[in-house]
C-alpha cells in the first residue's frame, strides 16, 4: 500500500525519474482527467521534471468536451419552454450566443441538479412541465443515468427526458493515438478505469505499442506512473499496468458496466475539438429511446460558432497549454469563460489560471 503522504518517497521517485529520463530521447506523456491536471498544477510535477519527460493534458474534462452544438440545443429546448436542468458545471458553459445562466437571467426555466435522480424528483411532482437533464460525462457518470433510466422504464412519468451528451474515454486515446499529436505513452484515468478496468486499455497498448498506466491522483500516483512508463520503455516490455490498485480492479466494476450495457450502445459522436470519434459516445438503446428528447421534439440544425482566438479545440486535442491562447487570463477568465476549458473545475484552462497565479 502507498503511503501517498510519504515525503521521502516522493524524493526517491523524483530521483529515479531523473536518473531513468538519462536513458531515453523527448518523451510525450499524455493524461485524460481534470483530477490528474490538478495534482500536476497543484503539486508542480512539471516543474520537477526532467527537461526531456513532457506530461501533457488531453481531453478529461467532460465539461469541456460537450460540444457548442449540445449547449446550443439545450438552449433551443429551454426557448420552447422545456425545464432545463444541469449539473452546475454545464450552467456558464457558452454557447454559440448565450450560456443557459444568461437564458436563466432572460426568464428560462434552467435548474441546477445535484443529479439525475434529483430531476426525475422535480418532473413527478410538477407533471404539468416537460424536463430535460442535460447528460454528461464518461464512464463514471453515465452508469447513474442508465440505472434511473431502468427505473423509471416502467414507471407512469411521460414529462422527462434527457439531452444525451455521455462519451467513453478510451475511444477517443485510439483516435489521439492515430491522428492526434505524436504521443509515447499515456497515463489512463483513476476515476473512469474503476468503472471500465483495465480490459479497454490492453488492445490499444497492442496495437500501437503504447505504454499504459492507471494512475490515482495524489503526487505519489502521478510520479510513480511515470517511473513505470520510463521502465517500460527502457526495458521495451510494453503493457498496461496498474498504479491505482486501492481503487482500481482489473475486471472493473461489474455491476457498473451490466448498466450501461443494458441502457446504452457505442455510437460515432463528435467531442468538442475533434471531428467524429468512433464508439466516443454513449446511444440510447431502443427500448430506452422514449427518454431521449430527440424523440420528442424536432431540433433544428444548429451550426457552431467557435470564438475567435479560442484555442480550446488544440488544448483538448494536447496540442497547446492554455498559457498559449492569446484570451487565456485577459479575455477569457473564470467569470467570463470564452471557451469550455476554462468553466469547469475539471478544464485545463480553469486549472492552469488557478494555479499558475495569473
């Protein structure tokens, strides 16, 4: 077991870090969680690292990779006088013109939700309103939707139904592996690899020769990840390994995975930043397609409109750091995001100007 408050063990991995950085080239490490990002910025592990072992964020907020077109439709829904309700994360999330806090501020009817559970609470008892959760996330949020959604299937409730916005994780690093920005190895996600286990990660480490290592999210985890990715490579024994063994089993969590399997199929979506990523999203399977909003009610289509000099497509996709976007800190800030990175705590732009001192 680690003792993650070990300060003498954050030396020695600091100090094999160094020492194993003197047997390799440039190395392009990326991780895809808001948590990582965190104890990365909060801690000053790239500060500590060797000027050859680069650990860049890619797309781990899912906040941040909704895309406009999403937002735009919620938007449109709370116009033609469906009940919105949001996790607060998605509340200051800009859309093409306005947020749903702004459409809230015209007289929208745009509520924050703890929960799905806490939508379907307000829906049966104000039956007279149509409701619409806004759904998001990766596979750590996605089994809470589907076991409402169980639930609720025969359950007399005809005024709820959900804007579907959930995506899974590993399809999106298959598609950063072929044609995203040349990476080396990846650190895989705490809180999505409970759920998932280390089963999605073993075809992509064969296929593209990747080193892959779960990680938790105190600095301990994070430099301990990356001595095991540098021992990989050393030694060429590339796999997917397990840091995170407190919380992470390699099956997963089972029960977990029979919910989405019952309530949602892999389908083509596009994320915000990148272009349609195949199985990156979560469908709703037939049988509970009577819960998506789609069904209900004709959506016109909406173009996006990416604001000028937002960056936030190239930061998703590990190209840029925020410290790159000529808005970062001046126009675009936490009170007034221009872009999806810097609403959520979990959005690289929020966690750089947090910590960077801006």
């Amino acid at each position: 077991m680690i003792n993650i408050n070990d300060k003498d063990m954050i030396k020695k991995a600091i100090d094999k870090i160094e020492k194993l950085s003197e047997k390799v080239d440039q190395l392009k490490i990326m991780h895809v969680c808001g948590s990582h990002e965190h104890t990365i910025c909060k801690y000053g592990i790239r500060e500590v690292l060797p000027e050859n072992i680069k650990v860049i964020p890619g797309p781990g907020c899912p906040v941040c990779v909704t895309t406009q077109k999403e937002i735009d439709t919620a938007i449109y829904l709370a116009d033609n006088g469906y009940v919105i309700t949001t996790l607060g994360d998605m509340y200051r999330v800009p859309g093409s013109e306005k947020s749903l806090m702004e459409k809230q501020s015209e007289g929208c009817d745009v509520r924050i939700v703890y929960s799905i559970s806490e939508a379907v609470k307000m829906a049966k008892k104000e039956k007279d309103k149509k409701f619409v959760f806004v759904a998001i996330g990766f596979e750590t949020t996605a089994p809470t939707t589907g076991a409402e959604l169980i639930t609720l299937k025969n359950k007399d409730v005809n005024n709820f139904f959900i804007l579907n916005c959930h995506r899974q994780t590993p399809p999106v690093m298959e598609f950063l592996l072929k044609e995203g920005v040349y990476l080396n190895a990846f650190i895989c996600p705490g809180h999505v690899s409970t759920i998932t286990g280390l089963k999605p990660y073993y075809k992509l480490c064969e296929e593209f020769k990747t080193p892959m290592v779960v990680a938790g999210f105190e600095p301990i985890d994070v430099l301990i990840s990356i001595v095991m990715i540098l021992k990989q490579i050393i030694g060429g024994d590339i796999k997917v390994e397990n840091e995170y063994k407190r919380a992470v089993r390699d099956e997963g969590n089972v029960l977990a995975q029979k919910i989405i399997n019952e309530v949602f199929e892999s389908i083509d979506v596009p994320w915000r930043g990148f272009p349609v990523v195949k199985n990156g999203g979560f469908g709703l399977r037939d049988k509970y397609r009577i819960f998506d909003i789609y069904e209900h009610e004709y959506i016109p289509e909406i173009k996006e409109k990416i604001p000028k000099g937002c960056i936030c497509d190239k930061i998703l996709r590990g190209e840029k750091l925020p410290t790159d976007c000529p808005l970062f800190g001046t126009v675009c800030t936490p009170l007034n995001p221009v872009g999806s990175c810097m609403v959520s705590d979990e959005g690289t732009c929020r966690i750089f100007y947090k910590y960077k001192g801006i």
